[in-house]
C-alpha cells in the first residue's frame, strides 16, 4: 500500500500530477459540446465532466475551465443561449479528442478535425452527424467556481435526437452500450463499456433484483 499526502503530490512534476488527480474519480461521461458565435461560426469542443443534474426539469451541467485556458465554448453559450452535446464512439474518437486543441476563435473544428455538423429543425447550432445520441441545450445559469476560476454550466435539454432507435427500453433506459459510446479516465484515456447489471428500485427491508435486459 502507498499512501500520499497532498503535499506530497504537489511536489510532483505537472502532468504526472495532473493524470494522477484525474484518474482519482473514475470513469466519466465525455461528449462533445458543440456551439456556435453571434456570426454563426461553428465551435466544437470536447468535455468528460458532463453530468445530470435532474429530469423534471431536464437539466445537464459541465464544468468549463478558466476562460484564459478555454475561453470558445462558454463565450459562445454566453451570446447565444444554445449549445448542443453529443455522444462519442469508437469510430470517430481520435477526432473527438483532436477538438481539445487549442484552435483560434475563427477555425471550424468539426471542418479541423474531419466530423460533419448536422442541423435539425429550427435548432441553430449544430449536432455531430456522427454521433448517435444527441441533444440540444438551452442556457439556463453559469456559475463561478471561485476556487479554482472554473465555471460550472446548467443547461436546460429542449430536443433530443436518438439515431437508433432500438436501444430506447420499455422504461425509457438507453442501452448507450450497444452504440458504444465511449467514456473516458484522465484528460486522454478512453474506453468502450459493457454492462454488467441493472437492478429494481431499491427500498429497505426489500430484496434487490436483478432486471432481465430486452431483446
């Protein structure tokens, strides 16, 4: 067993500190944030810190770092209200990942990288062709993270666009695990998943259950 001290690991050189620290929590979701300017200039962007924050209302949040260090994402958002966050696979991750770059305010990433935009309906930015679980967010509040000059984004889900059909369940669960949608260890390690179990609804002094996966 090893045990480190935090003034330990600040001693350490900076990358390793940083893998290090991001590995500490897990897997995590990792998407693509996609936004546009008040030009309408496409902006695309990678993010594994998006998280659920309710379902009535439907609301999604992430975390953006310092606008010194990634400033494209949330200026759009500011301006225009709407973004759009897409699931990522196998297929095209190497290109997701190529979004982290740090591209100037004029440069289309999904044109950079190689991934087509798809428009849908009255939306005005655009979703990721490629991706097969998608949807579309209105703004709803930015907070200042003070500690650490971060900003944490509530959205608020206005449309959804599932490409297969097939994985949506009677209940309304998403086997995302049939689409391989990718998550995500560190700042660039990515991984396919597979399900282990689903569970009933679990209330004291009852036994939990194991749920049978629909075919």
């Amino acid at each position: 067993m090893q045990q480190f001290s935090i003034e330990t690991i600040k001693t350490w050189e900076r990358f390793y500190r940083a893998n290090f620290i991001n590995c500490l929590t897990g897997f995590k979701s990792v998407q693509l944030i996609a936004t546009v300017n008040e030009q309408q200039q496409p902006n695309l962007a990678i993010f594994n810190n998006v998280v659920h924050l309710g379902a009535d209302p439907a609301l999604i949040g992430f975390v953006n770092r310092p606008l010194a260090a990634a400033p494209h994402t949330l200026t759009n958002i500011e301006k225009t209200g709407i973004y759009t966050i897409n699931h990522i696979h196998p297929s095209f991750v190497e290109k997701a990942h190529q979004t982290s770059a740090k591209y100037d305010a004029d440069i289309n990433e999904f044109e950079a990288v190689g991934l087509q935009m798809q428009y849908a309906n009255h939306l005005q930015v655009p979703f990721v062709a490629e991706s097969l679980v998608k949807y579309a967010m209105k703004l709803v509040e930015v907070v200042p993270l003070k500690h650490n000059n971060t900003f944490f984004v509530i959205g608020a889900i206005t449309d959804v666009i599932i490409e297969e059909e097939s994985i949506i369940n009677t209940d309304g669960f998403l086997n995302v695990d049939e689409i391989n949608s990718v998550t995500s260890l560190g700042i660039d390690g990515y991984f396919s998943t597979k399900r282990l179990a689903r569970y009933t609804y679990a209330k004291p002094n009852e036994p939990t259950k194991q749920l049978e996966k629909e075919k």
